[in-house]
C-alpha cells in the first residue's frame, strides 16, 4: 500500500488529498497538510470520495445507436458523422458543451479542435451557469478575468463580507479556515448577506437578510454613502482608476437616504448603516460573492456594484482586500484559462482583443485552414439549446455535464435535445438523465483515473493525479478528442502522448507574444509561460502554484495588481455605472412565492457521484421545499408533510421544510434531484430561461412559483436489495416516489393520492411475495418483508417517514443476504421492527462524518452536554469536517436550558 498526492473533485476551494491505494483500489483518504487550500481539512464530501469509487455503474463500453462497439467503430462514426453535418449545414452546425468537471488538458484540446481546427464558435460550458458574470466584471473593471486574492486574504481581513455565498456548505474548507481565523483574531467582523439565514450565520458579527434581487441597490447605496461621508480613497483612484463620476451618478439617481436604501432592500436602516460604517472604515476588507450575485439577469452589474465599492476605498492589492469571487467547480477556472467559453479564445484573450485572432491562428498553426479560427463569438449555454431547438446547430457533443438537468426551463432543454439530429456524449456514469438522448456515448474516465491539472477559485494550479486503471474500456477525455481529431485530418497538431505535453503546450501559448506594448501597461494577467519547458518528470511532481508564473514569479503569484496597475489598456480600473434593475421573472397573482435554489451541504451536482456514498445521503434525504412557518401555515401545510411548486414552466414535488431562517413570501429548492432519484424534483423545470445581457448567465436565483399541499391517502418506506429491479413498478405505481441508496440496499420514500389501492399494485408486483406482515387497522399502519430462501429482500412499512427506526440494522441484514446469509432465527422475530430490541428512531442526521442522527444529540444536550465540545467527546459529531458543527449550535439553542427558541441571526448583538 502507498500514499499519493491528489485533488479533490468537488468545490473550487481544490482541497489537497492524500489517498491511500492498495493495488488497485483506492482505501481510505485524508487531507494533505502540505496543501495550501485546505492544509488538512477536507470536507465530509472529500472524506467520503473512497467510497465513491468502483466499476458498478460505470459506463464501460462505447455505445452508437444503442449498441456497444469497439472504439474504432465509435470514434470512426463520431468522425463520420460530424464531418457529414459540416459538409450539409456548416462548420457552425456542429457545438460543443463542456464541463467544469474535466480538466485543463481535456479543455485546452477540446477548444484547439472546436475552434482552431472544425471552425465553430459554438463551444461553451457549465461554468457560464454560475460564474460568467463575475467573469465578465472582472474583465471589464480590472481588464482580466484575474481574481486578484488569496484564500489567506480572508485570514487577514479586518472585514469579510459574505454576500450570496453559503460558504459553510458550499465551500466548508474555505468556511473553516474563516471561522479558525476569526477565532484567532477576535478583532474580525463577518457580515453576512443574504436572503436566507444559512449556517455561514454562526460566525456573523451581522446579518442582513436582504430582498431577493437587491444586491445592487445595497452596493450602490454603499458606494454613495462612502462618497457623502467623505470615505473614498481620492488618491487611489486618481491615479488607478477610471469611471468614478459616472459611476456616482448612476448610483445617486436613487434615493440615497440610509431609510430609503433599506426599505428598497426590506433591512432594519440601523443594521445597514452600521455595515457601511464598518465597510467605509476598514481598509483590509475582503467581500466573497458566488452564485447568489452571479445567477442574475443582472449578474454582471452586481459584480460591478461590489467592485466599484473596492476600487473607490483602494480596499484592492492589498493583504486581506479584494472583491474575491469564489468558483463552484474544481476547474471553473481552468477551462476560463484555456477558452472554454463561447466568447473567448485560448489563454484568456477574446475575439476582440487586439491581434488576439491572428495570434492564436499561428500558434496553432491553422492560418492555412479554411476555415481557421471563427472571426466572432459562439453561442452562450442558454442560447446554445435554443440554436439546437431552431435548427441551427444539428450536431452537439457533450462532455462531463448532464444540461437536461441543470439549465433553466429544462423541459425545454429535453425537447431539442431530442430533436438533434447528432448528440454525442461523453460520460463516466452508465445511467444518467442525458444518455436516453445520446446517439453516440463514449466512456470517459472519472475522478482517480484522470490525469492532468485543475485551476482553484485562488488561482491555483493544482495536479489531479491518475491513481487508479480506468475501468473497462472508459478513456480519457484529451485522448478521446485527440483520436476524433486524427480521424478527421488534424493528427499532427493532436498527436499528445501523455497530458503533460497538452499542459506545456498551453503554458507556451499563455506566454507567446505576452509582453507589455508600453511602459506602465500590463501583458496579458494568465501567463504560465515559466512552466512550459517543464518535463515529464517535473509535470507529474508539479506542486500546487498560483499563476501567473513567468520568469519574474517562478513561484507563483499570490496577490495581484499589488502596484495598481490593471491590465486595461492604459493600466486603469474602470467603474462602471450600474442601474438596479429587478429579476425579470415577476411575480403575479398566480405565482406570487419568490423561488430560490441551491446546493445542500452533503451533495454535488446531480448526485453521480455523493449518491454512491450512502452517508452522504441521509442529511437531506428527499427533495425538499424550504418555507417559512408562517406562509406554511397559510398554505395548508405543515412541516414533512409533501408540497407541489408550480411554475409557468414546470412542477417541482418535494417534503416540505419549516424554517424561520426563510424570509415571508419566499422558498428554497435544492438542485441536486434528478429523475433518477425523484419524480419532478428539477429545480430547473421552475426557471425560465432568462439571462444576464452581458454574461449570458441564467437567472437561477429569482423565480416566481406557487405552492401546494400533494394530496396523498398513504405513505410507505419500501427498502429493498441492491439486485431487485422495482424501479419501474414504482414510479408507475406512486404519485411521489424518492430513492436514497443505502450502503446494501435502496430505499425508496413513496406516496400515494389514492391510498391501499396504489399500495396495492406495488405489493402485488414485487417479484418476492411477503413472508412477514403485521398491520393495525386503527391506525393505518403496517409492514411486511419478503423473503427469499430466508434471506432478506425487501422491507415495507406503511406510514410517514418520522416514524421510521434507524435504518443500519436493517441495512446490514441486507449485506448479510447479498453475501447468501439467511436472516437469524433470533432476528427474523425483529426484522418487521426494523430495528434491534429497543433501538430508537435515530432523527434527521447531522454528522455524516460520524453518522449521529438528531435524536441522539438532543438526547445529549438534555443530559447537560450544552457545548458542541461536550457534544464531540461524547458522540464524536463535529470532530471530523466540522460542517455540521453549526447544526449542533442551533440544537443547542433550542434544546439547552438558557435558549431562546426564536433567536435567529437577526438577534445578534451589534458592536
């Protein structure tokens, strides 16, 4: 057995791993200490990637019309048929859509063979869903898309400002590392704004929960306020900035009043004026922004209104200052680096960047192609499906992302997909939502196969090293495009032999005619050019780095425009008016509930990989509708029971969540259900396709929808082995069904409008009849078990999921019949109890790194251990991740003897 060195596959945070392998299987994992990022911690995600591993689901064999063929047969028909729609409709006939998932090889060769060599502009990414606006204010305030900070800015802030950012769940790393320096530095202040009260509260100085769509208002007002108070930095920006004047006046156009500015917002005025004191007078302030300022139709001004705030107090290039946008995918950033999105080329120059066209034409060596490069931008991910749906794009490839699920108005989506006349996917799972429209399905290596290099939300160059053999025939991404590519004529600019020479070939093009045109101006920011005569050896050993690195910085960079020279034209910032605007998606009489959507803590994406692992499945367990106890009771509903969202394009079913951290008149959804786990659990079904101008990123945060109660007689919890296909009588049979996979066993949370009679034909249907059965007619309640050769097959009980028992006791009998074990004669007695003699129902869990369910702590907490400390040595929660350890707070709160049980954020004590 030996240790190596890799990346973590999930967040942008690019969490350093160590894995341990034993031959060839992947045992155990734990942060590495020497990383940077995280230096040790990993989240339960990243703890639990061990377990996400194995050959069961993968796709192993290429597929072309529905039949496996060897891959010459794949790649020759893959070849064939994008030259024959060329040759029929165009070059710009043929797109592709990529994913922040791949890494930086597998994109640099993608874009090289879309752009540079088949002649389409129609090549864009998943990224453009969460982070292409920031990217665009970036490029168009400080002349690059270059986050000018590092994750150790937020350990010296004096003010971090998290504003649509969950960190504690979606970056828990990151989240630590802010929460162990604030303890360090009692003198920190965190502000937290956002229109939901998330765990990132715990560690909050002050809370503002802000209306839905009104970051600019907020930022505006701040920048006007800084202004009348005499607090910008009139030398800073004399000298490194330009677009002051017109980026005041946009923002005096509204009321400038400290009342006026919150009521538009819906904050107490004390609380706002109290954080724009605390932002105008600190200069070391970092404001971290994600998806909630990102997924707008006004993205781009939102980013803006946050970075004119920096520019106008110098609170930039400075340790612990900076507008610090923080990615969603491991390698968001490295496919922006090598040109991933539609309006950009290669090594962050655009179509419109001076000589940019004619540069990468003779790097690439295409200039005597016809075509060569396209002369102007392809279609953005929004506007890509609708090409598709017009006509206009008739052949499209797809590599590593599943956009029947995650792009708005998805329904839409499935329709033209299913229309293409040629859809190609590449993918490492044999049973996804994307493949049943797919003519051609090509299996790709995972996470732990892949080899090459990831780029973090610090600029951070990272190796994402192969450790284990690819399972079946799965290959390599850059491999797979590199053979299309020979297929097609262009063997000898993709003749890569290992991705080391993809990377040294992208560092050599970041650097290639790089240099400042005059003195006090900047080259191009990404320039990696001191890691292009890097060998094989030196690839594989490459230790993580922050670009740029060139021969000035051979070590990286940690903190950029330091000297207050941007990489605009004439090395000024620039401010940019901006006009609040609304979400475009309105309210009205009918869907009168702003939605808001999101990622939950203990999931990723689409569930592909975090639902192999069985204890990542049990924090949220179900599609879930998140709703204040207020409009619940309004409603008709109560807390568990099961809700339908309307939208005007789509259903969303899901159990239903009280929380007063949710504002009145609003509700949250998570992202993460698809059709293979849920029926209408798509958040994207409830979004219209709306998009920022400027980004072309969805508006995902802001939609209008209307709740209510799902009719339901029964409810059941059917639990059966990993071997028995019911899925099919199932969802015929429900009218809700959720399926949560278990370590040796599916479990699957059904319901029923019609009551016995639908529970019925799912009995009746199951391949193994019952063995046991006890009912209570008075109640309603009761449970079953088939058995087969006395070993357990499935396990039913009929009733609400509260009053299920602990389920590992019964999952471990089903290992037992996976491994042809007869069920115990001392058990059989328990099996309808689905628990041992006297075990309690365990509650939702909180731990997942220890599996310690609610019941227990409060159970704790009630026998006096009132601290999250206590609650670690007794039961271990908290010990781990940390990313419950906010959880286990609020049970504190509520259970201890001293609590306030309405005490939210809002309560906390201003200083």
């Amino acid at each position: 057995m030996y240790q190596a060195r890799t990346t973590c596959p999930y967040c942008g945070v690019g969490c350093g791993v160590l894995a341990d392998i034993d031959g060839d299987r992947m045992v155990g994992v734990e942060g590495d200490a020497t990383h940077p990022a995280n230096y040790g911690r990993l989240c339960v995600k990243g703890s639990a990637l061990a377990e996400t591993l194995g050959e069961q689901g993968r796709l192993t064999r290429p597929r072309v019309d529905g039949v496996e063929v060897d891959w010459d047969t794949a790649l020759d028909a893959v070849a064939a048929r994008l030259q024959a729609t060329r040759e029929a409709a165009g070059d710009t006939a043929v797109a592709g859509y990529l994913s922040g998932q791949l890494l930086t090889e597998d994109y640099y060769v993608a874009n090289k063979l879309f752009k540079g060599f088949l002649g389409t502009p129609h090549l864009d990414t998943n990224s453009r869903l969460c982070m292409a606006s920031a990217v665009a204010a970036y490029k168009r305030s400080l002349g690059a898309d270059a986050v000018p900070c590092s994750y150790e800015d937020l350990e010296e802030a004096e003010l971090v400002v998290l504003v649509g950012s969950n960190l504690a769940w979606n970056h828990p790393v990151l989240y630590q590392r802010l929460r162990t320096a604030k303890t360090r530095n009692p003198l920190m202040r965190v502000v937290v704004i956002d229109p939901r009260v998330t765990d990132s509260c715990e560690i909050a100085d002050l809370y503002l929960g802000l209306r839905p769509g009104s970051d600019a208002r907020l930022f505006n007002g701040l920048l006007a306020w800084m202004a009348a108070k005499g607090k910008l930095d009139r030398v800073y920006l004399a000298q490194h900035t330009r677009g002051l004047d017109a980026a005041l006046d946009a923002a005096r156009e509204d009321d400038g009043r400290i009342e006026a500015i919150a009521a538009d917002c819906d904050i107490d005025p004390e609380r706002l004026e109290t954080f724009f004191y605390w932002f105008a007078s600190q200069l070391h302030v970092v404001t971290l922004y994600s998806q909630g300022i990102n997924q707008s139709s006004s993205g781009t001004d939102k980013c803006h209104a946050i970075i004119n705030c920096h520019l106008a107090g110098g609170k930039i290039g400075l340790p612990g200052a900076g507008p610090f946008s923080i990615t969603g995918q491991p390698n968001a950033m490295g496919g922006r680096e090598v040109g991933g999105l539609a309006n950009q080329l290669a090594a962050h120059m655009d179509y419109d960047s001076p000589g940019a066209l004619d540069r990468v034409r003779r790097f690439w060596a295409t200039d005597t192609l016809q075509p060569s490069l396209p002369e102007g931008p392809g279609h953005k991910a929004v506007a890509l499906f609708e090409a598709i749906e017009r006509g206009e794009i008739q052949a499209l490839w797809i590599m590593a992302t599943n956009p029947v699920v995650s792009l708005p108005d998805a329904d839409r989506v499935r329709a033209a997909l299913a229309r293409c006349p040629l859809v190609i996917v590449s993918e490492c799972m044999a049973d996804t939502d994307l493949l049943p429209y797919a003519d051609i399905v090509l299996p790709a290596t995972s996470w732990s196969e892949k080899d090459g290099t990831v780029t973090n939300s610090e600029r951070r160059i990272s190796r994402q090293r192969g450790l284990l053999p690819p399972p079946g025939e799965a290959r390599h991404d850059w491999w797979i495009i590199s053979e299309v590519a020979r297929r097609l004529g262009y063997g000898a600019a993709f003749a890569y032999a290992h991705p080391g020479e993809i990377f040294v070939e992208h560092a050599r093009l970041s650097g290639f005619e790089n240099a400042p045109d005059q003195p006090g101006h900047r080259a191009r920011m990404f320039d990696i050019s001191a890691l292009a005569e890097l060998d094989r050896e030196g690839y594989d050993a490459l230790a993580p780095i922050q670009w740029p690195v060139t021969a000035d910085a051979p070590h990286g960079t940690a903190r950029l425009f330091e000297d207050g020279c941007f990489a605009t034209a004439d090395g000024c910032a620039r401010l940019f008016p901006v006009r609040p605007r609304e979400p475009v998606q309105a309210l009205d009489a009918t869907h009168s509930l702003r939605l808001n959507t999101g990622r939950v803590r203990d999931q990723w994406h689409t569930m592909t990989r975090t639902a192999r692992a069985a204890r990542l499945m049990n924090h949220r367990a179900e599609p879930f509708i998140e709703i204040a106890p207020e409009d619940a009771q309004a409603l008709g509903l109560g807390d568990q029971q099961l809700a339908r969202l309307t939208s005007a394009t789509g259903e969303y079913r899901g159990r239903v969540r009280l929380s007063r951290g949710q504002r009145r008149g609003e509700v949250f959804v998570p992202i993460h259900w698809t059709d293979r786990f849920s029926a209408r659990a798509l958040a994207g079904s409830l979004l219209a396709a709306h998009v920022d101008p400027l980004s072309g990123q969805p508006e995902t945060k802001h939609g209008a929808v209307a709740v209510t109660p799902l009719a339901t007689a029964c409810e059941a919890t059917l639990v059966v082995a990993g071997d028995l296909e019911v899925a099919g009588t199932v969802r015929e049979s429900a009218d809700y069904w959720a399926r949560i996979p278990l370590a040796h066993a599916d479990r699957w949370q059904l319901a029923w409008g019609e009551g016995e009679a639908g529970l019925a034909r799912l009995t009746e249907s199951l391949p193994v009849p019952a063995s046991l059965w006890c009912d209570d007619p008075a109640s309603g309640r009761w449970r079953a078990a088939g058995l087969e050769d006395g070993r357990l097959r499935w396990w039913l009980m009929v009733g609400p999921p509260a009053e299920l028992p602990g389920l590992a006791w019964l999952d471990a009998r089903f290992a037992e019949a996976a491994e042809g074990q007869p069920v115990e004669d001392g058990r059989r007695r328990r099996l309808l109890a689905g628990c041992d003699d006297g075990a309690a129902a365990s509650g939702p869990l909180v731990c997942s790194c220890h599996q310690v369910g609610q019941a227990a702590i409060v159970a704790a907490i009630r026998a006096g251990d009132a601290s999250v400390e206590a609650l670690g040595a007794r039961l271990a929660c908290g010990t781990q991740c940390g990313s419950c350890i906010p959880e286990l707070k609020s049970l504190i709160e509520e259970e201890g003897p001293h609590a306030r049980s309405e005490q939210t954020p809002e309560a906390v004590q201003v200083v």
